[in-house]
C-alpha cells in the first residue's frame, strides 16, 4: 500500500458531513499521509460529471486509487461518483435505506438539512452565543455576565477563546472567558467580578512546558513566555481552583472538541439547538 493516497471529500452542500465523518475515518491509518480535498457545492450532473473525470485522471496519474467520501442527497449524482478506478464511501447509500426500513418511512431526502439555515430560531441562538462569547472575551465586558451559560478562568493562552467560540457555534452555549493576571494569581480570593458568578466558573490549566512554547511563538524570550514564569502561572492558578472548588481540565493534550465536550459533561451545561 503507498504512503500517501488522494481523499476527496465531496457534499451538494458545504461538505462538512463528509469531510467530518470521512477525516474520522482516516485517522485510524496514521501511518499513511492522506492528500485531502474538500469539493462542496455538487449539486448538479455537470458538476458531478467534470469531478469524476479529475477523479479518474487522479487514479491514473497516481497509479493507487483515490478514496472518494461522498454525502449527496441526489441518487443521480451519487451514481456518477461509483468510479471503477476510485473507493467510494457513500454516507447517505450506506444509511438511508437501513433507516428508511427500521422507521417504515420514506426519507425526505432534503439537500442542506445538516447545515443549512433550516430553523431560523437555532439559527438565530447560535448568532447570539457567538456574538456573547464574541463581547465577553478576555475579560474585556463585564456586563452581562448573568447571563453566560459558563465562564471560563485560566491563564493567558490555555485555550479559553477557542473552546468559548466552540462551544458557541456547535451548542448555542453562552461561554465568557476571563483572563488570570498576576495580580489576581497574587491575590488571597477569586478575581473581585467573579464572586458573584462563582457557580458558573470552570477553569482551564495546561502543561507548563506547553504553554511556555505557545507563548514563545507570540512573545519570544519575554518573562511572560519564560518557563519560570509559566511554572509559576499554571500553579498558582491550579491552587486558586482547588481552593475555592472550582471545577478544572488540563488542555495539554485535548482538541477543542474535547474540551468542550468535557465542560458540558462536568458542568452539566444544556445545548441549546
């Protein structure tokens, strides 16, 4: 088997489905690389046609067949993606029809109901946390913050802005985030803004020797990205959460998803679409 093949990610929509599923599986053959390549918007048989034909010259060209992830509503253009000189997963053939026969119904088959503007009230929620999460960032409003979902605490760069955006856009959570200072790690209690919303902290760490490399892309050799003073941050900051018994996650080794997901477990956060 070569080290390196074509993947093509291919949606009469954005593409996500296929691409999120289709990445999934890849992951389990660490040991090849993947040329990936996301196709969305192939919605018609002229669309489909003209790809299949890169496909094949693909094949050829490589000598090793390209994988094909597909996630298209039309049987029509589903059918042209069946490529003698291509594997082609098909997420909605594979599917459907098992669905279809458990639930003694037809399926709608409805291009864009995953991604699409399908229910403006969801759609308007998730607007509304990401534009929250947007204002209440890094501690720069304080406004409001009766209203957040969560607020998470930890030193500058243990990931907080990300997992806040995250969470807004895949759950329609309300995430403010609020950046640990010297002074606050300094000080005896909680930053003085926060007493009143401690139920709804939760709190991020992150490995010292990380952090400092993450810090040192932004700030090189600066007492804020120095080993030392990471060091210092993380445990000040791990010792502030244990003592006023604020729930905590390292973020060394989790992707955004993961951490997200592990806040709304531990924090017993709802979704909100």
């Amino acid at each position: 088997m070569p080290d390196r093949r074509s993947a093509f990610f291919i949606s009469d929509r954005t593409g996500i489905t296929a691409e999120s599923l289709g990445h999934t599986l890849l992951t389990q053959f660490d040991t090849v690389e993947f040329r990936r390549e996301t196709v969305p918007f192939i919605d018609t048989v002229e669309k489909a046609t003209q790809l299949a034909e890169r496909i094949r010259q693909c094949a050829e060209q490589e000598h090793f067949r390209p994988l094909v992830f597909t996630s298209i509503i039309d049987p029509a253009i589903r059918q042209i993606f069946k490529i003698e000189t291509a594997l082609t997963i098909d997420f909605f053939e594979s599917f459907i029809g098992e669905l279809e026969n458990e639930l003694g119904r037809s399926a709608s088959l409805s291009v864009g109901r995953a991604h699409g503007m399908v229910d403006e009230k969801n759609y308007d929620t998730r607007i509304e946390a990401v534009n929250f999460s947007l204002n209440h960032d890094d501690g720069v409003k304080l406004k409001d913050l009766a209203e957040a979902d969560v607020i998470l605490v930890g030193v500058s760069r243990s990931g907080k802005t990300p997992t806040c955006l995250y969470l807004a856009l895949q759950y329609g959570i309300k995430a403010a985030n609020y950046p640990l200072t010297p002074e606050d790690l300094d000080a005896p209690t909680l930053p003085k803004m926060l007493l009143p919303y401690r139920n709804k902290l939760f709190g991020l760490t992150i490995d010292p020797q990380r952090l400092h490399s993450i810090r040192s892309e932004r700030r090189p050799d600066s007492r804020y990205a120095s080993i030392e003073n990471c060091r210092f941050e993380v445990n000040e900051a791990e010792s502030m959460f244990r003592h006023h018994a604020v729930p905590f996650i390292s973020t060394t080794h989790k992707s955004i998803e993961e951490i997200a997901t592990t806040i709304i477990h531990k924090a017993t956060l709802e979704r909100r679409f």
